[in-house]
C-alpha cells in the first residue's frame, strides 16, 4: 500500500511523461512525412527564400527536441502557433472547437447511459426474460450496423421523411439553447446509440455477476424491493467496468467524431483535425495531437478518482 | 400448550432449477421451536438445511421459482397461504436470516450503518444521523467495540469475527420473533466461532428469539440447542432432545454422524463428517428410505418401502425399519467433545 501522496505524484509525473512524449511525435510529424510542407502550403510556384522562411516558421530548421522545448514554452503561454491555412491563432480554433466536440460527447454518453442503466438492470434481473431477449438481440444488431450508416438512417428519417430535425449544421447553446439542441441530437444519437449497446452488455454482466452475491440475498432477507435493491446496491458496485468505459471513450472518441462531425457538419475537433490533416495545417495537427493527448491523460486521472469513491476497497488500498 | 413461533407440517418444497429441472427437495418436513428455544438442525452437504431455512423465510435464490405445500405456520399464521406483501412485510421484521460467509455477505461499497439498519429503512425514512446512531446502538448490542466508529466504516475494514457480528447485528435490527442461522460460523476458526455462537445464545435467551441453527457439525450444537432435528436427503430422520439424540440416536444416520464427529483436540478437525457413499440425488424420485443405499443395517425391505415413523422417547422420532435400540452399543461417546 503506498501513501496517497505518493501514488498521487507517481500518476502525475506518468502524466507528464506520456504528453511529452506526445509533442515529441506531434512536432516530428513534418521530419516523418514524405514531401515537403512548405511546398504543400505555399504552392510549387513558392521561391526558395519563402521556404526557407516558412520552415523556419515551423521550426524545421531545427533539432526536434528543441523544436519541441520552444513548442512547449510557447505553449505553455498560451500560443499554440498559428494555422497554416488561415493564418487564423490555433488557439483560438481549439477554444471555438473543444467545447463543441464537449458537448456532443456528454450528449453521446448521456443518450448512452440513459439506454443502457434501465435496459441493463431489466435484464439482469429477470436473465432470458422479455427484456433481456429483445435487449441481446438488439444489441448485436446495432454493433453490426457502421456508425455512418446509423448517420445516414437517422437523417433520412427525421431530416428528411419527417422533417423534424436539421439534418447537418450546428448553433452554438451561447447563441441559441433551443437550436444547439435540435443540432444535437442527431450526431448525439449517431455516436450514442452504438455506445448504448456496449454499455448495456458490460453492465449486464456485472449486474448479473454482482447480483448472485450473497449480500444482494442478505439485503433481500431484510425486505428490501427489488427497485432499491438494484439502484441502492447492485447498481454501484457494477459500475466499475462501465467507468473505464467511458474513460477510455475520451479517447477514442475523436476517431468517432471526425466521421460523425463530417457527416452532420459539425464544427468540432473532429471536423478540425479532419481538414488540417488534408491540407497539412502542422500547426494545428501538432496542437488537436496535444489537447487529445492531454484529455485522455485527465480522462485516466479522472476514472482512477472516480474508481475511488465507487469502491471504498480501492481508495484504502485493499484492491 | 402455547403455540409455537415456528410450527412447519408436512412440509414439501420443489425447486424449478434455472436450467429447467424439478427438484424434490425438501419431503414431509415437520419441527417446531418454542419462543427462547434453539432448535439444531444438522445434515450433510446438500441435505435440504438451507432449502429449508429459504423456504420459512420466502426468499429463494433469485432465478429459481420454489413451490411448496403444507405448513409454515408462524405464531400461527400460514406463511405459505399469506399474501405476498405479507410475507414481504415479515422479512427482517419477523423472520431473520443470519447467513454463512460473513466476508460475502455484506456489501463491500455500502456503509455499515447503512446495511445493519436496513430491515428499518427498508420501511420507512431514517435520517443519516438517526441511521448512524442506531447502527452504533446495534453494533454496540453484539459487542463490536468501538461502535460509532465502526457503524461509518466499510466492510473490508473489519476482520472476519467482526464482520458476522455485523450480520447477527443487522438480523437483530428488526426485532424478529424468529431468527434462522444458516451455518453461521462455518466460515470462522474456531476460536471466533464460539464466541459468535454465545453472542447468539444470549440474544437468544434475552430476547426470547426462537432460533433456526443450521450446522454440518453436530459437536456444535451440545448445550446450545435444546433440540436437534437431524436431516438426510431433503428429510427429517430423527429428532429429540438434543441429548436423547447425542447419545442414544436411534436413526442409523445420526449414529453414523456422531461417529464421525471431529474433535477439537485431533490433528485435523474435519467439518464434513465422513460416511461412506454419497446422498441421494434429489433430481430423481425415492421410493424406501434415502439413506439405504449407505446404510449398514439396510436389509431389502428398506430399498422399497418408505421407513416408518419409530417413537424412541417421548419426544424422539426417527423414521427407519431398523432403529438403534436404546441400549444398543452407543457411538464412541468419550470422544465427543463440547465444540467448539
Ligand atoms: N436454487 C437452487 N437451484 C437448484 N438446486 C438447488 C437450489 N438450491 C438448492 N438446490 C439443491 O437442493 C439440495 C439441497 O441444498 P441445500 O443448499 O439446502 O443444502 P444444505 O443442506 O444447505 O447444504 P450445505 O450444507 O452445503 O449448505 C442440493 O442438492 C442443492 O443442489
Ligand atoms: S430404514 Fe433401513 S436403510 Fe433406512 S436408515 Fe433404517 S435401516 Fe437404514
Ligand atoms: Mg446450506
């Protein structure tokens, strides 16, 4: 059992190692590619005083881990560089974009959890029931359909048949609540719907383990419902897997948003990190590589923390 | 005659197995106990004990559906005729149920407090501080030291003899008439296991508690139980005053238990007594007595024709053919030991 403190400085130096490391790669990234950006950006007509300039800019000229100290230094006063295709501040981009991947995110997770908690306790409860049958079925269905294809199916019902729901575009909730949410929930549900099913066979099964317990049966000896009884006590202890789930959702789920952002037009990370790929936008790959980075390294720290209150066993060391 | 808290006649429960199958378990099932009284019921592994003790309470496992006729009777109420919401309502309340393993019968993200009053909150509302305050008092009953501390702990913060105080706590909360022990030292060393067994025996005694002691081991139940009720293959064999059936045993089963009771000052105490064969697989029908085919007084009349009922006291049945005569030659009592 090491001391809190100790585990605490362990998990944040790993953090920091891991970014690092990160940049490194971020900033190599223009070495590592074949041809050259400064041609990609300024044009075959480009003379080579210009790009002698431009890749100065970039920090080509240079040793990588150089580069990369004086990335990190700037960055860390807020100057992350700026977009080879606009000339636009990277920061500025990430600060208009982040929020708007945020939110479809949590809106993914929420449309997720609030599918996969009821549907999953159903079918723990009653294993082979009515629930349970449609709930397994369904679930194999909708992991088998591609996401862009659930995309698609959703547009053509509620965008176009019935005519409910914008079909692509975003407002941002500062400037209209009502229309950022019409906006939402499409690509919400798109990524949302497949998590659903992934949620609701993790949590079953830990339903179904937790509820064979002897103290479900003890706490049912003392009459308590069926209701409390999985909400107040099988609910939190099959929690876990669920948690580590979503952490490692934070993660992969740029990959999900640059496809699920393009479809619907969203003006996310996603969309970003989409078009500065194509056009070679080094600046803003190296910065969306970071803050992805970083994320995932708060999403880590995060379920660790949350892995601690849900289960006392870990937070005194026990586990 | 005063009526018994718990009267069970004629008992027969079936067992509608997840997988599909129908299981006989439990076969004219009668005993009773007295308020105040420990009534011991011993049996081998798989004789019925906690089918038993399941079906007075009316909790079976959670994916299998258990039918049962005759009588459950609780201070002369028939559980097995009463409503649902009834019988939902006497859990913890009237009947209580203090489980074998007291490491896996708590649950590990729930505070102490929390699970020791549940039979209360189960009912109605009870502030955290009300919670908090009664927990400790209940703890403090069982003679958890420390109990105000300990009532805001986690289980994986108290030890093993601790932990099933906890239980007998929580099986307490509701002030049952009736309280069923299901092997509730089993999973505790010896040591622990006497004092958790006096614990139970005061509030017993102080309480007026009728009390179920389900137990393998007959040792256990010397000057605890006033009466033993002895089980094979989902059927009571023989019973009596406990000391009736310790030393003059009239059922060739229980002389065969008794022979193989563990000592305490052997080399290594044995739990499962060791009679040679196996029980009867409940899965198929019986006809004669289920212990035939282990039995060394079995003659071919036995295999065929279910035993008759012998009366070998006042007090003291034993259904079998062939009955241990009371002067027969009794089981090597001088190795009998007080256990634990
Ligand atoms: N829920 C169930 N589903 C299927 N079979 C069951 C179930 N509960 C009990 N049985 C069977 O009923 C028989 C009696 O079981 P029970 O648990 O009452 O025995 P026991 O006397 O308590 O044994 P032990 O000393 O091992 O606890 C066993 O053959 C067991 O396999
Ligand atoms: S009835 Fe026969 S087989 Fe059964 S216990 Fe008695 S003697 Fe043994
Ligand atoms: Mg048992």
């Amino acid at each position: 059992m090491t001391s809190p403190l100790l585990g605490f400085a362990a998990r944040a130096g790993r953090a920091a190692a891991v970014l690092l490391l990160v940049a490194v790669t971020a900033l190599a990234l223009p070495h590592l590619m074949p041809g050259s950006p400064a041609v990609a950006a300024l044009g075959v007509t480009a003379t080579p005083e210009q790009i002698t300039a431009f890749e100065a800019g970039l920090g080509l000229d240079r040793n990588v881990l150089a580069a990369t100290a004086d990335w990190i230094g700037a960055a860390l006063h807020g100057d992350l560089g700026h977009s080879l295709a606009n000339g636009a501040a990277v920061t500025t981009e990430l600060a208009n974009r982040i929020p708007v991947t945020l939110e479809l995110f949590v809106a993914a997770q929420l449309v997720a959890l609030a599918i996969a908690v009821p549907v999953a306790l159903v079918s723990a409860w009653r294993p082979g029931g009515a629930v349970d049958r449609i709930a397994t079925a369904g679930a194999f269905g909708w992991l088998a359909v591609p996401g862009f294809v659930l995309g698609l199916l959703l547009i053509w019902l509620t965008a176009v048949q019935l005519r409910i729901l914008p079909a692509t575009g975003w407002t941002p909730f500062t400037e209209d609540p009502v229309e950022n949410l019409r906006h939402l929930v499409l690509p919400a549900l798109t990524l949302g719907l497949p998590e659903a099913a992934v949620f609701t066979r993790t949590l079953r099964g830990q339903l179904l383990d937790t509820l064979d317990r002897t103290h479900i049966a003890a706490a049912r000896s003392r009459g308590m419902g069926t209701v409390r009884l999985l909400l107040r006590r099988a609910l939190r202890p099959s929690s876990l897997p669920l948690v580590t789930l979503i952490g490692i959702g934070i993660g992969t789920s740029l990959g999900g948003s640059v496809l699920v952002e393009s479809l619907f037009a969203v003006p996310g990370v996603g969309t970003l990190a989409a078009g500065a790929i194509n056009g070679r936008d080094f600046p803003v790959i190296q910065a969306v590589m970071v803050v992805c980075a970083a994320g995932v390294v708060l999403a880590t720290l995060t379920v660790d923390l949350l892995y601690r209150t849900l289960d006392p066993r870990i937070a005194h060391g026990h586990r | 005659m005063t009526t018994p808290v718990l009267d069970v006649r004629s008992l027969d429960t079936v067992i509608h197995a997840p997988d599909g199958r129908r299981l006989h378990i439990l076969h004219d099932v009668s005993l009773h106990i007295d308020a105040g009284e420990c009534l011991g019921v011993v049996g081998e592994s798989g004789s019925g004990k906690s089918v038993l003790a399941r079906t007075v309470l009316g909790v079976h496992a959670r994916t299998t559906r258990a039918e049962s006729t005759g009588q459950v009777l609780l201070n002369g109420e028939d559980l097995l005729a009463a409503a649902p919401a009834r019988r939902a309502d006497l859990l913890g309340t009237g009947i209580a149920m203090v489980h074998q393993d007291p490491m896996t019968s708590l649950n590990p993200v729930v505070r102490i407090a929390d699970q020791v009053t549940e039979s209360l909150t189960n009912r109605r509302r009870l502030p955290r501080r009300e919670r908090l305050r009664t927990a400790a008092e209940l703890l403090a009953a069982v003679d958890v030291p420390d109990p105000v501390r300990r009532a805001r702990a986690y289980p994986h913060e108290l030890s093993g003899g601790l932990r099933q105080r906890v239980g007998i706590a929580a099986a307490l909360a509701g002030d049952p008439v009736l309280l069923l022990a299901d092997e509730p030292t089993t999973a505790l060393d010896v040591t622990v296991q006497r004092t958790v067994l006096d614990l139970l025996d005061r509030h017993r005694a102080t309480r007026g508690l009728a009390t179920l002691l389900i137990t393998h081991d007959i040792g256990l139940l010397y000057g605890r139980a006033r009466r033993i009720a002895v089980m094979y293959g989902g059927r009571v064999v023989e019973s009596g005053p406990t000391e009736q059936v310790t030393e003059r045993p009239a059922h060739p089963y229980t002389a065969a238990l008794l022979r193989s009771v563990p000592r305490v000052t052997g080399p290594l105490r044995r739990v499962l007594p060791a009679i040679p064969g196996s029980p009867p697989d409940l899965s198929r029908p019986l006809t004669g007595c289920p212990f035939a085919p282990r039995c060394d007084r079995a003659e071919a009349v036995c295999a065929t024709v279910a035993p008759p009922v012998h009366r070998a006291g006042p007090a003291h049945t034993a259904s079998c053919h062939f009955p241990l005569a009371a002067e027969a030659p009794r089981p090597s009592q001088t190795s009998l030991e007080r256990t634990p």
